[in-house]
C-alpha cells in the first residue's frame, strides 16, 4: 500500500480550482476560503488519532504486537510512554502506518498524549503546529 501524495494534492488543487469565487486565489488561499487542511496534514492527524485509538485499546490492534514502548523514569516528567522503531527497522517500513509520524507522536506534550478521551485527545491537537513533520512544500498556519 504506498500512499501517492504528490497525485492526491494535484486531485485537491484541482477540486479547489473548480470554485469559481475562489479559483483565482493562489492553493493555500483556496484550503483556507474553504476550511480545509493539506492532505498530508490530515493524514498525520488521522494516524496520530490511530496511535491514540492504538495505545487506549480503543482499536482492535494490540500495541504490542506493532510498537514497542517504552516507558520513561518515574520521576520524569512526562510518564507517557514513548513509541520507539523496532530493532528491525528498515527503509521499506519508514513510509508504513505503525513508522510514518512516530516521531510526530513521541514529541506530543504529556497533556495531549494522556488526553481522558479521544474527543479530547482531537481537540487538544488542533493548535499544534505540525509543518515541521511535514514533508510536502504546502502548510498552513492555524
């Protein structure tokens, strides 16, 4: 399964382009007349919920089996666990699901990764700046 992001942007830029009251604004101008995110900004949510929904056994996949965790010190700060690569990590697995926004997840504030609930964890990611995960050349500011 190999995500072609450069082909779904097209697709957005094109669908955008299409609304004729805003298809003389420039793409970032035309995601943000209509309330939307870059693709691959909605993509590294998604997965972060997913992680989330992973992590809280709120999905039928068994966390064990797919991350292996690591748990800080007690006396840290910041008691959530992080997710680290499996020893067996390889390139073919860098752009897959269970590797693609790990570093994303493990750098998420205490507070956000502890959220009560997934309604809360969802709000709580809304503010935060993402584009330095971001691969695309295509951000917006919140």
């Amino acid at each position: 399964y190999v995500i072609r992001s450069h082909h779904n942007v097209s697709i957005q830029r094109r669908f955008t382009k299409r609304v004729p009251s805003i298809s003389h604004l420039s793409y970032l101008e035309r995601l943000k007349a209509l309330d939307l995110e870059p693709l691959e900004l909605r993509r590294l949510k998604f997965d972060l919920i997913q992680y989330y929904k992973v992590l809280n056994n709120l999905s039928c996949i068994e966390p064990s089996l797919y991350f292996q965790l690591h748990y800080p010190p007690p006396s840290s700060r910041n008691p959530a666990p992080f997710l680290q690569k499996s020893s067996n990590f390889n390139k073919c697995l860098q752009s897959t699901f269970f590797y693609r926004y790990l570093d994303c997840w493990n750098a998420l504030p205490a507070n956000v990764k502890q959220s009560s609930s997934l309604t809360s964890f969802k709000r709580k990611l809304k503010p935060i700046d993402f584009s330095k995960y971001l691969k695309g050349s295509v951000t917006i500011a919140n």
